[in-house]
C-alpha cells in the first residue's frame, strides 16, 4: 500500500468493510477555489453543502479521495475529473477535480 491509498477494512462482526483513508501525502496543484455553497434543504435547516474546484495534474486524485487543503478543511473528491487535454488547438496539460464538503 503506498501513502495516502485507501483501503478496506478488517471486516466486522457482520462482515462488512469500509474505505479507510491512508496516510495524508502533501500534493502541488495549480490552484483552487470554493465554487457554490448552499444553505439547506429539505433534510435540515442547518446543513451547509460546499463544492470546491481543484485545478490539478492528472491523476493526482481518485474519487472518494479525503484532501485537506493548507486551512485544514477536509473535502471529499466527487467523481472524475473533467478533462480539458481533448481540444483541437491545445492541451492545458491539467484536468479540474470536484470536491465536496458537508457540514451540519
């Protein structure tokens, strides 16, 4: 296992497993910033849904990676990067990452 993996589990007494984050590695990206932050929902009035954009090599996450960025925030990567290195004239070399925080 490398640094900063996830991997399963010892399973419980039922069986099950869960993703447990490895050791945290410290990675360089481009930049990032906090691209929507909504207030409620049906569920509850006092939760906070934050979603993050992360300008970033490729393959420098994995969805459901946990990251925390220099302010201690923890987010979570969702789904794949969307990947700009397609287009007729040029390639930017970095793809966007999308993360996402829930608090409350």
């Amino acid at each position: 296992m490398k640094p900063g993996e996830r991997y399963l589990s010892e399973p419980d007494r039922w069986g099950d497993q869960k993703w447990i984050q490895g050791d945290p590695v410290p990675v360089n990206v481009l930049g990032w910033e906090v691209t929507r932050s909504t207030e409620g929902d049906p569920d509850s009035i006092l939760r906070t849904i934050d979603e993050l954009q992360i300008i970033a090599p490729p393959d420098t996450f994995q969805p459901q990676d946990e990251i925390t960025l220099p302010d201690g925030e923890t987010w979570t990567i969702e789904g794949n990067p969307l990947d700009s290195n397609n287009g007729p004239w040029w390639e930017p070399g970095l793809v966007i990452y999308r993360g996402r925080k829930v608090t409350g």
